[in-house]
C-alpha cells in the first residue's frame, strides 16, 4: 500500500521517462497506462474501505473490507 504522494510520484515518474527521450507516441501511451495501471493498484489494493447498502427486505447494512 501507497499512500498518495507516493502515487503521484510514481505517475509523474512515468510521465518523466517517456518525455526525456524520443518515443514512439502509440508505444509511449502503451507503457504510460501500465505503469499508471501498477501504481493505482499499489495505492488501491489493501486498502480498509466501508461499504454500505440496503438489503433486500431494505434495512440498511455496513461492511468493512480489504480490497484485495
């Protein structure tokens, strides 16, 4: 888990490396999405998030869990 400085690193991160050289536009979209996609997995995955909802005779319930 990330928090979310450490997310917007990353992403500026892989901003970085694709400006700092001469690439390929469709290749350098490819690599940007994956290494958007590792790190918004790092800050979401194990995070305790709340959930709540109606059940089906409509009391509200609540939950706690890990996003795995």
């Amino acid at each position: 888990m990330i928090s979310e400085a450490q997310l917007a690193i990353l992403l500026e991160e892989a901003y970085d490396v694709e400006s700092d050289s001469e690439v390929n536009p469709a290749e350098a979209r490819q690599r940007i999405a994956q290494k958007q996609a590792e790190a918004i997995a790092q800050f979401v995955q194990g995070r305790q998030t709340i959930v709540t909802g109606t059940s089906s005779d409509g009391a509200t319930v609540a939950g706690t869990g890990i996003i795995q």
